[in-house]
C-alpha cells in the first residue's frame, strides 16, 4: 500500500492545517508532525554561532480512526489515487 503497510488492520486519517495534505499514519494520537511540510531535516553540524531547529510542529489533526483491513486498503488506494493523479502505475 502507499502510505500504511500491506495487512494493517487499524490506522488514523490526518489532515495538516498549514497545508491541507490528507494521509494515513499507522501511529494514532491528537497530532502528528506532517511529513509533507512538519518535519525539518535535522542539521548535525551546528556551530557555536548557529541556533538548534525549531522541533517539528504537529500540524496533523486526528480525523477518524479508520479499523478493518478492508477499509485501510480502500483509504489507503482512494488517498494514494490523489497523490498520484489517478496513475496506478505504483501498484
């Protein structure tokens, strides 16, 4: 599958309120960081001068807790199926 692992029986639906992506995640919480614009690249080469990232904002709200195999993998295609502009060439 696109954004869960194939047989994944439980997951959450979020939305970013910054950028509006929809997505799936395996981990279930209130927030999440997003991945399309939440979550910096850390620097590990950081002078005396320089200042510590900001830690990743989660700007991903919980919209429903999706259960059943069934329903994962059809959130997961509809979902996949936007991302892609309806090419089912990842399959």
């Amino acid at each position: 599958m696109y954004y869960v692992q194939d047989g994944t029986t439980r997951c959450g639906l979020y939305e970013c309120v910054r950028c509006h992506e929809r997505f799936l995640d395996e981990r279930i919480g209130p927030k999440l960081a997003c991945p399309a614009c939440g979550e910096q690249v850390v620097d590990m080469e950081i002078g005396p001068d320089d200042e510590m990232p900001a830690e990743a904002e989660e700007t991903a709200v919980l919209q429903e807790i999706i259960e059943g195999a069934e329903n994962v993998e059809k959130y997961d295609t509809l979902l996949s199926l936007a991302v892609t502009g309806g090419s089912y060439d990842w399959l």
